[in-house]
C-alpha cells in the first residue's frame, strides 16, 4: 500500500482522510500543529507528527 501524509489532520476533513486510508491498510503520517488534537483520532495504525510553518524540525 501507499504512504501517504496528511497535513491538517487535527481537522474534520483531514481527520476523516486519516481515518479511511488507515482503515484501506494504508501507511499514514497525521501531521497537525496540535499533536493533542491528533489523539482522538483513534487510528493506532497512524504515526503522528507536529509541525508549524516556521518551525525548522518535526516531532514524530
């Protein structure tokens, strides 16, 4: 399967992308501002990373 990265997946729309690639088998990184919001996506499978615009390195 694909690896895909969802940039904006604390959101409604980029939670619900998150949700049906990880339910298709695919490998997803959920990528946010807000690494708390990205807890209750509830998608063991998806690794999570931080990331702000001016920051220069990520948290994963």
């Amino acid at each position: 399967m694909s690896r895909i990265a969802v940039f904006g997946a604390a959101g409604k729309a980029g939670s619900r992308v998150v949700a049906e690639a990880a339910a298709r088998g695919h490998r997803v990184t959920a990528v946010a501002r807000d690494l708390d919001a990205l807890t209750a996506l509830h998608t063991p499978s998806a690794r999570s990373a931080r990331w702000t615009p001016t920051s220069r390195s990520t948290t994963v």
